[in-house]
C-alpha cells in the first residue's frame, strides 16, 4: 500500500513539472515578465508629468550633453530653444 502512495506521488510530481516546463516553453525564455508588460510611466523633463514612453518626444540637449524626454505639452517650448530632435 505504501508503494501505491508513493508511486502515485511521483506520478504526480512528474506530471507538475512537465507542465511547468511545457508552459515555459509556450512563452520562451526571454519572454517579458507580467510585470514589465505593462509599460512604465515616464516623466517629462520640462513639467515632471508622468506620461506614457510613446507620448514622449526626445531632444537632445547639447548644453547638457544629455538626452531630455518632453510631453506634448511642452514640446513647443523645446522647439522654441531649437532642440535637435532625435
């Protein structure tokens, strides 16, 4: 009776870990995790919003020597001081 138990344990683990790897292999290894799918806010240089990464335009700065990220709304200011548009 004992060999039963056992034997339908490991069945069991068996089965767990097949479809684990299954499931694995069904998203790929470099696949995104959950939590990355859903796109992180970013701010904008200017007013500090938050905004969606594909709301954003980016310059330039080449009195900084860095690259700024501004919304929509600000994005004639950055004109204004002819920022080269990347």
């Amino acid at each position: 009776m004992n060999y039963a138990v056992v034997t339908v344990l490991a069945i069991g683990a068996i089965l767990w870990i097949l479809g684990a790897l299954k499931q694995r292999r069904r998203r790929g290894p470099f696949a995104p995790s959950k939590k990355k799918l859903s796109m992180q806010k970013q701010s904008c240089s200017y007013c500090r919003r938050k905004v969606n990464p594909k709301e954003l335009s980016f310059y330039s700065a080449p009195a900084h020597g860095k690259v700024i990220g501004v919304c929509k709304a600000c994005k004639p200011q950055a004109e204004r001081q002819s920022l080269l548009r990347l």
